[in-house]
C-alpha cells in the first residue's frame, strides 16, 4: 500500500486535503538548510499568524494602556473567552468546562486539590510507571501535602517484565483491586515516552465504578488525538498548549472539569480573582463565590500575550477541523512507521517500542535504539533531522499533521539510512 520512494511521498502530498497548512507555519533553517523538523510533541513550530495576534495586543497596549481591558480590539477582560470554544472543539467537551490559564504543573496541582481528598481508607493514586517526571512530582508532593507516605499511596502500573508498554487489563485490574481505597487515578492520556495512547472512557468507568475520581495529562493528546472528554465521562484534565497546539515556549494550559463538577460551586478549591462571579468581582468584597463553569478555578487575570499566539494556532485547528488532522495524523504516520521498518541496519539494532495498533497512538512514535541510540540521534541532529531523545534508549518523532509532509517521512528515511552506515 505503502511505497518508501520519493515519487509515492510527493504523491501523498498531492492529494493531502491539509498541504496548504504546510506554508501556515515557519519550518526551521538550520546552518543554511531546512530541517525534518518532528518534534511538534515538544515544542510547535510558529503560526506565521502569531505575531500578528501578539502586534494588535501590543498596538492596543500602547494606544490604550489600561483602557484596553475594555476597549482595545480584543477586551482583555474576557480575552480568555475568544479561546474557549475553539478548545472545546479540540479536546471534545462543552465551552463550560474548558478554560485556559496558567501551567500544565500549576494546574494538575490545583485540580488535585479539587479532586484528590483522601479520606479515612479512601486514599490511594493510580498512575502509570515512568510518568513524566513533573507528573510523579506533583503526585509525590500531593500525597505528602495531606501527611501520607507516597510509598504507601501511591500505585504505579508498570509495563510486564521485559516489555515496554503497558497493559490495559492491568490498569483495570489494579482499579478493581483497589477498590474503596482508590481515591485517583491519574494517568498521562498519552504517555510521553512510548506514546502510548489509553482508552481514557474505561478507565474512568473502571474509576468511577469503585468510587473514584479520574483525571489525565493530556500533554501529549491534546491537539493530537481526537479527545471526547466530556462523553468518557472524565472528572477533569489538564495540558499544555506549546506541544502539538503551537502556542510557543511556556505557552499557556487549559484545563477541563466536568460540567457535574464544574457547576458545583461548593466543590473545595483554591481561589482566586479571576474565579470569582464576574458581577461582583470588582466589588472587591469578602466571601468567595466561583463561576459555576470551569473559569470558577482561574486564579488570575489572563496572560494576554501568551494567549494571543495559542489564539493564533487555534485558528488553524478550526479552520482544518480535527476530524481531517486525526485522518491525516492516522495515515502520516503509518507511513513514516512503514518507512522505519523499511530500514534494516546490521550495526544499529532498532525497533519501534510505540503501539502498531492506530487505535493506541496518536502522531509519536518511538524509536528504541540499542546500544548506539545516542550516538544514532546525534548523526541525526547532524543531519538537520530535528527529534526528540529520552534516556535510556528512545528517540521520539511525531510527524504533525497541520505542517509536516509526506516527503518529510521519506526524508527522514534517507537520513535515518544514511546515519546507521
Ligand atoms: C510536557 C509535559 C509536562 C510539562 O509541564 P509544564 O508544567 O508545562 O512545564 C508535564 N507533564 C507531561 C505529561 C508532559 O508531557
């Protein structure tokens, strides 16, 4: 089905219904010469849009000063809303529960004070083994924060002896086992090493029947795979917006919460400000009554210029729709991983570690590289090849359905052929 030639890659381009996106972003030159850049599940590369949306918030900054919270193009004060529904559109769920503000960590820590109450038995976190290291921080601190021992509550599912992903069975498994001393599962949606993708819907039906709250990282799904939070029944999430959604570096977070949970004002939370009800917040009165939508857990007022560029790259996911990005991520990425098994080498020993299973991934795929793995991704780096490598053995690239092509993967390819002799 697949051809590893360059004429059957500029023919995929051809009939690939998103090329034009291809010239919506700036693509990296490197000493003098474009790069393969797939490392969109570390840092997007920049809307050609962004720095327009940025010049009519710093137009307005200087025209208007503080004025502009009011009367500049875009109000600042509800700045935040123009973002809502394009995000609900990405992550599949209602504009009440979804909002966007601060940082993924930040986040994750609020929405655990919201959702992680251990009480009596009820105190034990699920999560996977080999979590992204800001994730098994926060559960850590969590735990510690309400005077519990991490080693005790804390419940990892690690991958089977000699294997490098996990299985589901035994996530579901260890949920029933757990039972009324589950107080949270939480999970990256997309783990960021293997890039394996989780049947999020049941595993917060697995959750929920015993009792317990779910949450997920979506770090690494959001704007990659086709989410439904809101119909899996999920109690809240969180990502960031600078990997597959293109905001830039530090970009910022957005958060889901359940529309059940999002309308209940009397749900514990740390408050702020931006949270309080938008009729009486510049009353500057005592007594803390949230918004009953997810903008009841903003603490502060928007940080507009790094809104503006995530407004930029939301645009575009609009205007492509994440039906047809979710096609093409499907197919793109087949055909790269077609390409990597194409390749045999006898000196580097190679395999892909991430789920063949489309179903079970999204745009990442993982290269497990023995023995010589760092020095494989060094040649590639050489060679303008722009990926991503995690100790021990892994390199990752995601090919990004809105600018990378078809001919990229062929690229790659001959790059990866070439560095292996
Ligand atoms: C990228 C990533 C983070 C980064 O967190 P920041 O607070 O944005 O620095 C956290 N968790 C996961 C799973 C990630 O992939």
């Amino acid at each position: 089905m697949y051809q590893n030639t360059l004429e059957f890659a500029k023919q995929k381009d051809e009939q690939d219904e998103l090329k034009l996106f291809r010239n919506r972003f700036h693509h990296p030159v490197i000493n003098g010469k474009p790069t393969v850049y797939f490392t969109g599940n570390s840092l997007g590369l920049q809307p050609v849009t962004a720095k327009e949306y940025i010049q009519v918030e710093l137009e307005d900054w200087a025209q208007w000063g503080v004025e502009g919270h009011f009367h500049g193009r875009n109000p600042w004060f509800s700045y935040h809303e123009l973002l809502t529904e394009k995000m609900a559109n990405v992550v599949g769920c209602k504009p009440m529960e979804t909002v966007v503000m601060g940082s993924l960590s930040t986040n994750v820590h609020l929405l655990m004070v919201s959702f992680y109450r251990p009480e009596r038995k009820r105190t034990k976190i699920i999560c996977e083994a080999k979590a992204f290291p800001s994730d098994q921080y926060i559960l850590e601190t969590q735990v510690k924060f309400h005077g519990l021992n991490p080693e005790q509550e804390i419940i990892e599912i690690s991958p089977r002896e000699g294997e490098e992903l996990i299985h589901e069975e035994d996530i579901l498994r260890a949920i029933k086992e757990t039972g009324d001393e589950l107080a949270l599962v939480m999970i990256g949606g997309v783990n960021y090493y293997t890039g394996q993708l989780f049947d999020m819907k049941t595993i917060a039906a697995s959750g929920h029947a015993v009792g317990a709250k779910v949450g997920f990282d979506l770090a690494h799904a959001a704007g990659n795979i086709n989410l439904q939070l809101h119909d899996w029944d999920v109690d809240f999430a969180a990502w960031c917006t600078y990997k597959y959604l293109n905001s830039g570096p530090g970009g910022v977070s957005g958060i889901f919460i359940h529309e059940r949970h999002a309308t209940n004002k009397d749900l514990v939370r740390f408050g702020g400000w931006w949270g309080q009800d938008k009729e009486t917040r510049f009353l500057m009165e005592k007594g803390f009554d949230p918004i009953p939508t997810a903008e009841g857990w903003q603490h502060s007022n928007a940080p507009i210029m790094l809104m503006a560029p995530l407004n930029a790259s939301l645009d575009l996911f609009e205007e492509a729709g994440m039906e047809a990005i979710g096609k093409k991520r499907d197919d793109m990425t087949a055909y790269l991983e077609f390409i990597i098994n194409d390749i045999k080498s006898e000196k580097v020993e190679f395999e892909l570690i991430t789920p063949t299973d489309k179903t079970k991934r999204g745009a990442q795929l993982s290269i497990a590289a023995k023995g010589q793995g760092k020095k494989l991704f060094d040649t590639l780096t050489e060679r303008n090849v722009i990926a991503d490598w995690r100790e021990p053995n892994v390199i990752r690239i995601a090919p990004a359905p809105l600018y990378n092509s078809y001919e990229d993967c062929w690229n790659f390819g001959q790059i990866l052929r070439e560095s292996i002799q």
